[in-house]
C-alpha cells in the first residue's frame, strides 16, 4: 500500500468589500439569542401567560395616540390629498361649465338659424303678398273697388311751406 502524498492548503485572501461580518459582532448576536432563548424557557411551555401569574406582564396596546407617527407624514398626507381633491372638484367644475357654454351656444346657433329661415319664409310671403296683380284683384274682390277713369283724376300741387319768423 501506499501511502497517501501529503496534502497542500493554500490560504486564499478575500478583499475587504467580500469579507462578511466580523467575528466579534457575530459573537455578540449569538450571546443575545442565547439569553433570549434562556428567558423563554423560563416562561411556560406554549408561550401564554396567565394574569394571576406572578411574574405576568400582560403587554398593553399602545392607544391611537401613542401609535401615532410624530413625523407629520399623516398630516403631509392629509393636506396632499386635500389640495388634490380640491384641484379635481376645480377642474371638474370648470369642464362642467365649458360644457354648459357649449350648450348655450348650440342652443343659441340654432334658435339664430330657426330665426333667418323664419325671416326668408317672410321676406318670400312679403313679396308674394305685394305682387301689383294680387294686390289689384283683392281690391275688385273685397273692397269692390274699380280703377279711376282719367278725367276723375286731378292734380294738386303743395305750395312751399312759409318760413317761420323767429320773433315768433
């Protein structure tokens, strides 16, 4: 048999940025845990205390107030969601009463084009109404009136109006 070849160890050497913790910190975490465990093997086995134990303490539930962050962030919350919220109702507001202006004017364009088409519908019926032929036969017809013979026709001529004395 052989024996085996001695064997080589070759120490490699991390840099600084790839080592891990110290061994001191380390060393320190282990004692903690150790005592931690200690005292929990000192209490009852499931954990649960009793209120007539001794050694109870009972841990109390911090009120709203004293669970409330002294930092502002509720407060900085707070206001940010208001100054939003009012922004929106704003900007809702405003988009409602554009939308009622455009109704008004739709509205009004077509009361404006009711208006001229109404005022065409006239102008023609006018016209229509004032043609010298109709208006010649509604006269014979109603008013039983006949045209003037010439020699009923007479010619009157106005004088020029007299000037006005001022003294007067």
């Amino acid at each position: 048999m052989t024996t085996p070849p001695e064997l080589e160890t070759t120490v490699v050497t991390l840099p600084r940025s790839r080592r891990g913790p110290r061994t001191e910190g380390l060393a320190a975490k282990r004692r903690l845990r150790a005592q931690a465990k200690a005292k929990v093997e000192d209490s009852r086995p499931h954990g649960w205390g009793r209120a007539d134990d001794a050694d109870f303490d009972a841990p109390s539930r911090p009120s709203f107030l004293e669970r409330r962050r002294a930092d502002g962030t509720p407060l900085l919350l707070f206001t940010v969601l208001a100054v939003m919220t009012g922004v929106g109702l704003a900007r809702v507001d405003s988009r409602i009463e554009i939308l009622q202006v455009a109704n008004e004017i739709t509205e009004l364009s077509e009361d404006q084009q009711r208006l001229l088409d109404r005022k065409r519908r006239l102008e023609t019926e006018r016209a229509y109404l004032r043609r010298p032929s109709r208006v010649g036969a509604q006269a014979r017809e109603r008013l039983n009136m006949e045209p003037a013979p010439p020699e009923r026709i007479q010619r009157i001529e106005l004088l020029p109006a007299k000037p006005k004395l001022e003294s007067e």
